[in-house]
C-alpha cells in the first residue's frame, strides 16, 4: 500500500470515528448537565485540563518513537533487518519509559494536594483518573508504535471500540448515581481497553517488531537521546498551554460555573478543528519517510500540500461554524449556554491560525528542527496562556482566545514561514504563494458567514440544517478551484474524479 492510500485510509477511518463520537459526544454533554448538574461537569472539565498536564512528564519519548520507526521503514522496511530495529527501539523506549514512572507518581501527588479548596468535590475521581493514567504510562509505546507503522486503519477501529466501551460504561455508571466517578472510571475504561488493543494488534500483524523481553539499558543511548527528548518536552509543554488551559483560567477567573457556558460555545470549532489536525498528524510520518527517501523538492510539494489541505477545510469549519453555532447551542442546551458571536467568531480564526501555524511546523518538523520548534512553541504557549490570562480580566471569555491569536500572528506563524523557507531553499515567495489563492478565497466567505451570523439566527433543527447547507455550497463554489489546482491537485483530483465516475455510473449517466 501507498503512503497515500495508508494515509486516506486512515483518514477515512478517523473521520468517521470522529462523526460518531461528535454526534454521542453532543448527546453525552446535554445527558451529563441533567444528571450532574453544570457546577460539578464544570468542575469534570476542569479535571480533564489538569490531568492533561502529566502528559508533560512524557519528556517526548513516545512523540519521537513514531518518527524513527518511520525513518527505520523508510530505509529498511518492517520485516527482516528494518524489523529487528524497530524491536530494538521499543526495548530502549520501554526502558526510558518505565524511568519516569517515579517522577509522575510524585507529580500526580503534587496536583492533588495543591487541588484548590473549591474543586475539592472532584479529588478522588481525579485521583481515581490518575491512577489508571499511571498504569497505562509506559503501555503507549504500542499506539506510538502503531503509529510509527502508519497503521492508521487499525488505530481508528481501536479508537472507535475503545471509546464506545467507556461511553457506555460512562452512561450505565451514571444513571446508578455514581456521580463523578461515573465519567472518571468511562474515562479510565477508554485509556485501558486502548492500551490492550494495540498490543494486540502489534503481536497479531507485525510480531517481528515485538521485543521478547525488556533489554537492558543502555545508558549511552539515553544520553545521545536526551537533548531531543527534552526539546521534545518543551514542545509538549507548549502544547498543552496552548490547547490545555483555557479551561483553566475561564474557570479560575471567572469561576467553575462559567467554564460550561464557555465549553458550549466552543464545542463545534474544540470538535472539528481535530479533523484538519488528524489530517496532519497521520501525514507525519509519510513526510519522514519522504525526507529519508526522497528529493527536497517532493518534500516541499508534500508539505505545501498537506498545510493547503489542512486550511482548506479548516476555513470550512471556521463558516460552517460561524453560521450555526447560535442557533445549535440553543436547540443543544439552552440560550443560556451560549457565550455570544464574538468568542464564536473568535474561536473560528484561531483555529484557522493555528492549523496554518502547524502545517508549516510539520514541514519544519520533516527537517528535523526540533530546537527551533520547541523555542518557538514554547515562546509562543507562554504568550497565549500570559495575554489569555490578562485579557479574561479586561474582557472576560474572549479574552483568553484573542490571547492565542494574538501569540499566533506575532510569534508562530512568522517564525515558521522564516525557518522553513529558508530550511527548504523554498524562499518566503515559493512558501507563501501557494496559499495565496486560499487565503482571498477564505476571508471572502467567512465575511459572509461573520454577516450572517450576526444578523440571522437559525432556529430549530430543519434551520439549522438549511444554514450548514447553504454555507457549504457557498463555500465548495468558491473554494473547489484551489482544491483542483497545483500543487493539492496532484492529490485531490484522482480521487475527485473516481468518486464523480461511480456517481454517474450508479446514476446511469
């Protein structure tokens, strides 16, 4: 199979694991506001911020292992020598891994005692969470591994499986009044039955891969490894205090009862800005292998192509966004939960911000920038969590995502246009130009879709649903040329055409 078929593969694997889990996810939220009450599901999303924070002991160990186990089958495939390389990254992986499990159980005891005294109705589900967390720790080597393999079908099914276990365990534990033990013991079945499966799943399809034993370790190794494990770390960081925290300072600022309405608003653009991401993050390592095989200008077309992909349907979502989510918060959960059109507004921008932002780091990222990437996320996470920080108490909810914007324009997307221009020999004129057609095209429809929003709200389901269909067909007229030109064309235009040739066969055309 091709790298491209593996990614549309797994693409179409993920995309439809994330149809499901938006339509039961959107039930779920209204099921638990009625059972828990929006001061306690407040405080469970404040719950599920902090423990996003141990991810940060990770150090980027099993961030880099999908990478290398790329670049091992890039060179020498998975089977016979390729193989026996790849067993010998998991082994040291493992050893690295299991040498922080001492670290993160100090840390999980840390967060608990310093839990402040009005989210104490939420310590021991959150120490329940915890707990499980540090079971399955060193147990991601195998979907890192998985990943590395661009299994990406099978890491969908597991997905899908893994989470409709948990959201029926979720569900059952609830309504026996379980409370928030309920959604922590959903939450930890997920994280278990995920680690079980892609096991499985390695021992089944590729057992050459799997050490027999844990090796001993190798202390030259980990010293050769440990600059790019921390760059790696501070990449994580950067991460989560740019997609982790806003909870955390909405509800510490303005309260725990104030993070659902914010939640609410932000619930389609939070849920559909992973579908850009998924494209991306599956693409990865198809990039390493491009630049371990390959010349650097099928690594640039690559890379221009997946950050035009990624923002064409991010701007997408963005409208699509801006035009219902007035009306879908109050048919979902009441007119009360809906935070207004300006944090709407806002939280469509940034995302498309920031999936441009990523998309150039992903090109850098093939290079093997990792100190550039982790300085410039870094600075860039600082700025976000600092400016959300002190606009919240200038102008309360909006605040903390013009915070990101702001970080966005002035730090991430300037310093990642310059590296990768200059890394690519690509020039700022060969980086930039190709999304020029985009960008026109995008601002154009989303100043209709900012007009509509603020003038027209779609009321009941069959409005709605007219709004997401006009927005749509605004937005394919307009945006469709770009998708079919150099250089996305060279991916898109194939699969156009088979999907628009069964079409007229099945129609009789």
């Amino acid at each position: 199979m091709t790298r491209t078929r593996r990614l549309i593969s797994g693409v179409g694997v993920g995309y439809a694991y994330q149809l499901v889990t938006t339509l039961v996810g959107i039930w779920l939220t209204a099921f638990l506001l009625s059972q828990l009450g929006q001061e306690r599901y407040g405080l469970w999303l404040l719950v599920v911020q902090i423990v996003g924070f141990l991810a940060l002991l990770d150090l980027g160990i099993t961030v880099i292992l999908p990478r290398e186990i790329a670049f091992t089958t890039g060179r020498a495939g998975v089977s016979g020598e390729g193989g026996r390389n790849i067993t010998g990254l998991m082994g040291q992986t493992a050893n690295h891994v299991l040498l922080q499990i001492p670290i993160v159980l100090i840390a999980s005891a840390a967060l608990l005692l310093l839990l402040p005294q009005e989210w104490v109705s939420v310590r021991w589900p959150l120490a329940a969470v915890m707990l499980v967390y540090i079971l399955m720790f060193p147990l991601r080597i195998f979907q890192a591994t998985l990943h590395g393999l661009q299994d990406f079908a099978a890491l969908g099914v597991i997905s899908a499986a893994s989470w409709t276990m948990g959201t029926i365990v979720t569900v059952g534990l609830v309504l026996n009044n379980f409370g928030l033990y309920a959604v922590a013991l959903g939450w930890s079945v997920t994280q278990s039955l995920t680690a079980a499966l892609t096991y499985i799943r390695i021992k089944k399809t590729f057992p050459e891969t799997l050490p027999r034993r844990i090796p001993r370790l190798d202390v030259a190794y980990l010293r050769a490894r440990i600059a790019r494990y921390l760059w790696i770390s501070a990449q994580q960081i950067s991460h989560v205090l740019l997609s982790g925290t806003d909870l955390l300072i909405v509800g510490k600022v303005l309260g725990p009862a104030t993070v659902v309405p914010y939640f609410c608003t932000a619930k389609i653009i939070s849920v559909l800005r992973h579908q850009p991401q998924l494209l991306m993050d599956t693409a990865a390592p198809a990039l390493s292998e491009v630049r371990t095989g390959e010349s650097r200008e099928r690594l640039i077309r690559a890379s221009t192509s997946l950050t035009l992909a990624a923002l064409i349907f991010s701007g997408y979502l963005a409208c699509f966004t801006l035009v219902v989510n007035q009306g879908f918060v109050q048919w979902w959960v009441g007119s009360e939960r809906f935070a207004g059109v300006t944090l709407t507004f806002l939280l469509a921008v940034n995302a498309v911000l920031r999936h441009l932002a990523r998309g150039l780091q992903y090109g850098n990222f093939a290079y093997g920038e990792d100190k550039f990437i982790a300085v410039v996320t870094l600075s860039d996470g600082l700025v976000t969590v600092g400016a959300g920080f002190a606009l919240v108490h200038l102008m309360g909810m909006p605040g903390v995502i013009l915070g990101s914007i702001i970080s966005a324009v002035v730090i991430a997307i300037p310093a990642n246009v310059a590296r990768f221009a200059k890394r690519s020999e690509a020039g700022l004129k060969g980086t930039l130009l190709p999304l020029v057609p985009w960008a026109w095209r995008f601002l154009l429809v989303l100043s209709v879709a900012a007009a509509a929003a603020l003038w027209w709200k779609p009321v009941g389901l069959a409005q709605l649903v007219g709004a997401a269909v006009a927005i749509t067909a605004v937005y394919l007229l307009v945006m469709t040329p770009v998708a079919l030109r150099e250089p996305v064309g060279t991916y898109f235009r194939p699969r156009a055409e088979r999907v628009i040739g069964s079409l007229r066969r099945a129609l009789g055309i």
